[in-house]
C-alpha cells in the first residue's frame, strides 16, 4: 500500500447502503409522511376523491347554505320568487316564543330527551358492557342480539313498540294486568308519553353504545386490576378506581354521540306520539318538520334547522377537544 493510500482515513463515513455520500434511509415515519405530502399534492389523488366531494356538496354543503338564506324568508312554497325577505324575524319569533308552540317549550323538551337518554342509555350500556365482555359463544350472542335492535329500521321497530305501548291490548298494559296494577295509557297521557319514547330510544340506541364500551374494556389494564385485587379492592373499588379512569374517552365519546342524536332525534316522536299529546313531546327536531311540511312555515321551520345545526355544531367541538386533550 503507497504512502498516500496509508494516509487516508481508515473509517469513512457509511449511509445508505454502504455508499458514501449516500443520504440515509428514511425511517418508517418518515417515510409515511412524505407519502402523505405526495398524495396531498397529487392531481390524481383529488381526481380520485371529487365524486365524493361533489355528492357531499350537492346534497350537503348546498342545502345547508341554502337553508339559511331560506330561513331569512317568509318563505312562499307554491311560488318561491314571492318569498319576502324579513332578514332575522323568524328568529325574532323564535326566541320572543310567539309561535305555538313555543320555541322554548319545544328546547325544553328536547332538553329532557337528551338528559334523561343520555344518562339512562350511558350507565345502562356500561352495565351490560361490564356483563358481556367476556369471550365466550354466549356472551357474543348477546352482544350481536343487543346490535341487531340498533341496525333494525327505526320506523319497523317503532312500529312494533306502537302495539307494545296499545292502551287496550299492548304487551306493556299486559304485564301490568298480570300484577294486578292499574293499565296506563302509555302513549296519550302527556304524564307517560316521553317516558314511553325514552324506554324505547333507549332500548333502540343501546346495542351500539354496549360495543363501545366492550372495545374500551379491551383495551384496559388487567394489570392493573389484578394489583387492585391483590391489594384487597372488593369489585366496585376496582371499577370505581381503575376500571373507569381508564374508560372516561369511551364515557366522553359515548355522552357527546348519543346527545348528537338524541337532538337530533324524529321517527320515535313521528311515529309513536306525533309530537302529543299536547306538544308534551314535541321536540326541536319534530317542530322543523311540523312547521316547514305541515304548517307551510318553511322559513320559520328553516331557523330552527340553523339553531339545530349550531347546537350540533357545538356538541361536535366539544367532543373534538375533549378527544384530543384525553389524547395527550
């Protein structure tokens, strides 16, 4: 070997695959991350996506604007080029509760619904979620059986509730007979009608909310649990002081998604009550139906759809922070 070759350093400097002067290989995140770069500023990534942009802008982001522009009309079905412009009067009328019903009676309503769905349907899927988890053939069963209520068409099981609740014949008004009880007129007595819709929304709704907690159950520390036990915790310490810390996403998840739709609730009111007896469960969601298709109040029912729409708009927020701060 000549001088000048000795004198080289012995060590060069190696990246890539052993080339030097080769940049090093991106690592796994790295590498994701300049694929998404690539895919964001890709034409044919968006060429890929504009039929789904486009159905969502024609059937959602349109109808959306153009309700609220409607609602700051007196709006004239039959001829909608006679409509008259009366700028924010609808929701003067609103919040002034000079309709009938009033706005505030109906928010009010909807206020209980939420309430009493929510709280009811939160600990009631919990509880069952607790029953369930377990993986045996009986056990899966039974948590398909509580989904097959929530995937059932909501009119046909409504229907079905509908004769459950009959004030003459039902199954409900049965079993009180059978236990020497008085019957109740489930459906048209104002003092029972929410309470029936609330049993059924409940028993409706609960088959989802049960899986959510089911896959949260799965992901918690048996660890944990088993530390607990050995430090003498009798079960409800256990679920009270391990168990349910380790479950508030899911309770934040489950609390914002059933408020969503409880608000948004219509084919249990449609169909079991018509929004009686007495407006008694007469809710936001079924007052902008009422008002825009039946009453012709198309102006005065689209306000209400934008009041309906911040509400969840706000709920959305909520749940987005409080997923992201219980993320950290």
């Amino acid at each position: 070997m000549s001088t000048s070759e000795s004198s080289l350093p012995q060590t060069l400097p190696r990246t890539g695959a052993g080339r030097p002067g080769n940049p090093a290989p991106r690592t796994g995140p790295a590498r994701r991350r300049s694929r998404a770069r690539r895919a964001l500023t890709s034409p044919i990534a968006y060429l890929f996506v504009a039929p789904a942009i486009a159905i969502f802008g024609i059937w959602t982001i349109f109808p959306t604007l153009y309700t609220f522009r409607v609602s700051t009309f007196d709006w004239n079905q039959l001829n909608p080029a006679m409509s008259e412009f009366i700028g924010l009067g609808n929701y003067r009328d609103m919040l002034s509760g000079s309709t009938n019903p009033s706005f505030w009676q109906t928010f009010g309503v909807s206020c209980y619904f939420v309430i009493a769905n929510v709280v009811v349907g939160t600990i009631l899927a919990l509880l069952l979620a607790l029953l369930v988890r377990r993986g045996s053939k009986l056990m899966a069963a039974a948590r398909t059986s509580f989904f097959l209520a929530y995937i059932a068409p909501g009119v046909a099981t409504a229907l079905i509730w509908l004769w459950i609740f009959n004030p003459r014949f039902g199954l409900a008004n049965g079993v009180l007979s059978l236990l020497h009880l008085p019957v109740i007129d489930w459906l048209g007595d104002s003092r029972y009608a929410m309470l029936s819709i609330i049993v059924y929304s409940v028993w409706h709704e609960v088959g989802f909310l049960v899986l959510v907690f089911v896959g949260g159950l799965m992901t918690t520390s048996g660890e944990l649990s088993e530390a607990a036990k050995v430090d003498g915790a009798n079960p409800w310490q256990e679920f009270s002081r391990v168990t349910l810390p380790q479950l508030i996403p899911y309770v934040a998840f489950v609390v914002i998604i059933s408020s969503i739709s409880s608000l948004q609730a219509f084919t249990q009111f449609f169909v079991l009550t018509g929004g009686g007896p007495g407006y008694s469960t007469s809710t936001i969601g079924f007052q902008l139906y009422q008002q825009a298709f039946v009453l012709g109040n198309t102006g005065y029912g689209a306000a209400l759809a934008v009041v309906l729409f911040l509400i969840t708009l706000v709920l959305s927020i909520i749940q987005l922070r409080i997923s992201a701060r219980l993320s950290r």
